[in-house]
C-alpha cells in the first residue's frame, strides 16, 4: 500500500492536528524531510527497494509495556536513514529512543488513528495535481487558526508553530518584552538585529542561530504599536519556504488576536468607567441596590475594604504630553492592580485618573510604586473607606481634598490618604460639600461679585498669607494688596489676623472649588502667572491653576481661590 507524486514535508505532516503525530527520535532537519508516499512495514518483501522519502507504518499496535519496536524491527535494518511511523499504546510516553533507531526518524502515531488514515493523508498531501500547494496551505492556515480557539490563543499559537517549524518560537513586544516563547532564545542579541529595520520580515543569523522575524502591529486610540513572531533553530538551512508560510499566517492571527483583545479591553474600560461615574455622581439618593450589584458583577465587594483614588499632574494638565501622561498611569497602574490582584474601577477624565480600588491605602501606596515611572509628577489623594455605594462619593470628595492639600503643602508630597488629615480637613470632609458649600456662600456672600477681591484672596492664601510672593504673583505693588485686603477684612467684617477667621476662610474657598468642580463635570485646567494680563491667559510657570468655562467666565481655583477676572 504505497503512494507516490509530487510529494510534502515532514514538517507539515507534523503539523497536521487531525493525526497528531510525535516525534520520537529526530535526526538534524527532519521536519524538511520530504515526504513521497507510505507504505505499511509488514515483511521484508520489497522494503529495501523503497526509497528513504517513504514513511514505513507499523500496522500492529503494541501491548501496553509492551516493545513499541517489535513490528518495524526490519525497518530499522535497513540502510540509510529511513522515517518509521510506529503506533503508541495509551498512555505511552516513549524516551530515549534514538540511540535504538539510530539514523533513522522515529514518528508516534497514536492509538486511536488508524494507519490507512496516515497513509491515506500522505497520499492526499502528496497529489500531483496544481492545487497540491495551495491546499498545503490551506491546511496550514486552518491548523492555525484552531489555536485562536484554545484559552490563550497567543500562546497556543506559538507552541502550534513551535512545532510546524521544529523550533523555537518566541512573541515579542516592541521593547522585546516575552509574551510568549516556547523555549530561549538570546534576545538581547536578536533584538538589536531585528528593529534595525522597517521591513515587515527579516531573516538573522546570529551567534549560530539561524532565523526569521515577522513583524505583528496593531493600533489604537494610543497609535501602532510593533511587535515581532520570531522563529529561530541551530539549523543552517531554516527556515525553509513552509517554515515561512507558517510564520506569515501565524504573524497575521498574532495581529488579529491582539487587535480583538484591545477592543475588548475597550469595550471592558468604558463600561467600568461608566459604573464608577454612577458611583460617583450620587448625591441625593444614595442607596442605589442596582448599581451597588452592577459594581459587584464587576468584582469589587462592598464587604471589604474600598476606595476611591485621585490622580492628578502635579502641574495640571496644560499639554498634549500632560494628556498622554494621564494615559501612561492609567495603563501603567491598569497593569500594576491587575498583577497584585486588586479588583478596581478606573476612569480617565480630561485632567485626573479616578479610581475606586478594592484595598486599603497602604497596598494603593505600593501599587503606586510598582507603577514606577508613569507615577512620577502625579498628586496622589486616597478616599475613606467606602462602606457602601452611597459613600463612594464621600471617599471621592476625601481624594480631591487631599490633592487641594497637597497642592497647597510646602514639603513636597506626592500623596496624602483620608486618614493623614488634620483636624480641620478631616471636619471639612466629614461635614460634606452641600453643607459646606452653603457655608461658604454664606461666608463669601458681599465678595459674590466682586472677582477681583475672590482672586486676591485665593492668592492670598496660595501664599501662605505671604504678602510680598502674592503681590508678585498678581503683579500689583504690595501697598495694593494691603489695601485690598483690608476692604475684604471690611466687607466680611473679620480680620485677617483672627486664625479663626483664616481657617474659616481657609475651608470656605476650599468647599467652593470643590463645588464648582464637581457641577462641571470635566474640569479643565490652565497656568496662571505673572504674564496674565487683562484677563488673557499667555504663559505658564505659575505658582497655581486655575478653572475655566468659556460659558461661564472666571472661576475658582481647584486649590481653593477664584481665578482672575477681566476687570483685573
């Protein structure tokens, strides 16, 4: 029972997944064997005649423990190097097996394939006809592409071509990064080799390695980003035109997978920030038992303990670069609560990185760290312990406080948790903002109109009650400035020199910051300094940030002041 035509590899019958054969004793490239016909290795009758290019089969299948080799022994007395398919009982695990065969390429077929069904496929592989390569391919393509179905798609995929090529596969990322390898290989020499150039291929040989790299791209809202399919053997002649297709089409499913995977990593992103804006939008219904479920679908639990976290650019965000700043911690700090094993729900708004994290704030602090770079510039504020979904938005308020703190704190802090307050923050906080807010017009009322008096006041205390920095920064002559301020001791009927007067002052700037901010939503934040004039805004290096809505005019600085009107 014997075929012969235009013939195939071994590699590809290797890589055939409806057979599912072994290898069990290789001889150096065996997988470019090629393959002409099969025929079974019962008797001695016409086996010497046979070329090497034909697989001998074993028709008889072993006892289990018992000698897999019995049925193929004039097989391997044959000479020359001949490929011998034996069948494997369950559960056999042969090793050892090439100093028996010798010379010749030992196949395990399993015990549940019939060799006419090897033969048959042999037969098929090798037909004479015009379609025989692109149904090679074909073939190849689908054997592929059934990774994408297993649980890791990336890593089933570069073990299948692992072992298509009879080599070493390696998944890289753009910094040559492992995603996934099925053995070492020296990237720190390849690596260099490989980003040299812009073509979409490249072959290596490298330190006797001998190999070809097939690039994987794949975009999004952060634009391509480049990954490399490498495959590489001790092997002078690989790779050889079926180890290429192989990577080309595996390179291909590669950019698939990864491009479905980001948009399901989008689609996950928005819905989470969705629930978490729910979360912290609720004022005055605070027991909403749906949402608290939706949260919980999403793995956070409210019988544990949680917080909401934000981040903010130390110098607000006034570029382009700010913006992609805020990107970078929002994956870098994606990637660090994911691999410490943090339930969580992150946002990333226009001027801050909002969080609601299943731990307490020290674990946050490590998280933090472990985020390394992309944390650096970043203010950092750390709620109270949410103990229901309607304290999601009190431990909200407790992080824009502790950055307003940090903003206004000399000493250099990057990070400040509800649990560092000092007694009258922690009263401001625990008061809450409606009641605070209500407060403070109150307090403020006769300067309600007067933005000029607001701004001197916020610069005021900006400056630590410093009269010669704030004049500076509002660029009047501090004679000036004394007299405003002694119009707003006037129109408030309080003196500046009253610590109970200043704290009061201190909490009710603060609350209307905090008030404004919130009722607008997306804030957006813009430098002030010396070179605002006339109400323009023209240069940065300021001494603080203030908030702006073109429909709307000047208003409150998010460290607790009023921002510069016109008139000034």
């Amino acid at each position: 029972m014997t075929h012969d035509g235009t013939g195939c590899t071994l590699g590809e019958l290797l890589g055939n997944e409806r057979l599912r054969l072994t290898l069990l004793a290789e001889r150096a490239g065996a997988e470019s064997r090629p393959v002409h016909g099969a025929r079974l290795a019962s008797g001695t009758a016409g086996l010497a005649e046979l070329g090497e290019d034909i697989v001998l089969v074993a028709s008889a299948l072993p006892a289990t423990g018992g000698d897999l080799l019995a049925g193929v022994a004039d097989a391997l007395a044959l000479p020359g190097s001949r490929v011998i398919a034996v069948r494997l009982p369950p559960g056999a695990h042969p090793k050892d097996l090439q100093h028996v065969v010798g010379r010749h390429i030992l196949l395990g077929l399993p015990a549940d394939i019939d060799p006419a069904e090897l033969i048959a496929e042999i037969a098929r592989s090798t037909t004479r006809d015009e379609q025989a390569p692109a149904r090679r391919l074909t073939s190849l393509q689908r054997s592929l592409t059934q990774a994408l179905a297993e649980p890791a798609p990336l890593r089933a995929l570069t073990a299948r071509v692992a072992k298509i090529c009879n080599a070493v596969v390696t998944l890289v990322d753009g910094q040559g990064g492992i995603e996934h390898a099925s053995g070492p290989l020296p990237l720190s020499l390849l690596f260099p080799e490989i980003v040299r150039t812009r073509s979409e291929a490249q072959r290596f040989t490298v330190e006797g390695w001998y190999g070809m790299a097939v690039r994987v791209a794949t975009s999004d809202s952060g634009g391509e980003r480049t990954g490399w399919l490498l495959a590489a053997s001790r092997r002078s002649a690989f790779p050889d035109q079926y180890a290429e297709a192989a990577l080309y089409i595996a390179a291909s499913l590669a950019e698939t997978s990864l491009q479905i995977e980001l948009v399901a990593q989008r689609q996950e992103r928005a819905v989470r920030s969705a629930v978490l804006e729910e979360a912290l939008a609720l004022r005055l219904e605070r027991h909403d038992a749906e949402l608290a479920g939706r949260i919980a679908s999403l793995g956070l639990s409210f019988g544990q303990e949680m917080r909401v976290i934000v981040a903010e650019p130390a110098l607000g965000v006034t570029t382009a670069r700010d913006s992609a700043a805020l990107e970078s911690l929002h994956a870098g700090l994606q990637r660090t609560l994911v691999g410490e094993g943090l339930p969580h729900l992150l946002v990333l708004r226009e001027s801050a990185l909002v969080g609601l994290v299943q731990s307490s704030s020290s674990a946050v602090r490590r998280a933090i760290v472990k985020a390394g770079t992309p944390a650096e510039g970043f203010l950092l504020g750390i709620g109270r312990d949410a103990a229901d979904v309607g304290h999601v938005v009190d431990s909200y308020h407790d992080a824009q406080l502790a950055l307003r703190v940090l903003r206004r704190d000399g000493t250099g802090r990057r990070l400040m948790a509800y649990e560092e307050f000092d007694f009258a923050t922690r009263l401001f906080s625990d008061v809450g903002l409606d009641r605070m807010g209500e407060w403070a017009r109150e307090l403020l009322r006769p300067l309600e109109d007067n933005q000029t008096m607001l701004a001197t006041l916020s610069t005021y205390f900006e400056h630590r009650q410093n009269i010669m920095t704030t004049a500076d920064a509002l660029a009047v002559h501090h004679n000036s400035l004394r007299y405003r301020l002694s119009k707003i001791e006037s129109a408030l009927d309080l003196s500046l020199r009253d610590p109970s007067a200043v704290s009061s002052l201190f909490l009710a700037l603060t609350a209307l910051s905090m008030v404004e901010a919130e009722s607008w939503g997306q804030r957006r934040i813009r430098p002030i300094g010396r070179e605002e004039q006339s109400g323009e805004i023209r240069g940065a290096g300021a001494t603080g940030s203030v908030l702006a809505d073109p429909e709307r005019g000047p208003a409150l600085s998010p460290r607790f002041g009023a921002a510069l009107g016109p008139e000034r």
